[in-house]
C-alpha cells in the first residue's frame, strides 16, 4: 500500500486535494493487464463523512487490458468477461 493525494478542481474551480491510499488488486488481471494494473482506492471515512460524500472507502478501479500473446484477444475483453460470468 502506498499513500497518495487525488487532486482536482471541483465545480467552483477550487482545488480539492484527497489523501488515499492505493494499492495493487486481483492476481488474474496483474498476471494479464501489465500495462496498467487494477488498483484499490482507499479513501479516509472520517474525511467523506466530513464532506457529505458517500461511506465508501475502499473502491476498486478496474482499467482497460491489453491481450498478450498467450491470450490474443480484442484488448483482453472476452477473458476479463469470461472472469466475471464465472466468478
């Protein structure tokens, strides 16, 4: 787990600055999405609560994936949906 800040501007064009923590998530698609790890998000609770944002700290972050040689497919699509159909 490693810390991190999400800053962004918000609506009123002010800065908000999050402090997380993210870290690497799911053995299948580490092994099969090298380019661009699924990640885990873990935000504070007390500091969504403060801002009237949900109770949902912990979020999963699933990117784009690339097939490799051992799974040619159209950007690694069909195996990450054969992964949920089975799961």
């Amino acid at each position: 787990m490693r810390a991190a800040t999400l800053s962004f501007l918000d609506k009123q064009g002010n800065r908000q600055e999050w402090p997380l923590d993210i870290s690497l998530r799911g053995k299948f698609r580490r092994m099969h999405c090298k380019d661009m790890p699924p990640l885990r998000l873990d935000f504070s609770k007390k500091d969504l609560e403060e801002a009237g944002l949900a109770q949902f700290d912990d979020l999963k972050l699933v990117n784009y994936c690339m097939g490799d040689d051992r799974h040619p497919t159209a950007g690694g699509t069909c195996e990450l949906f054969r992964w949920f159909f089975i799961s």
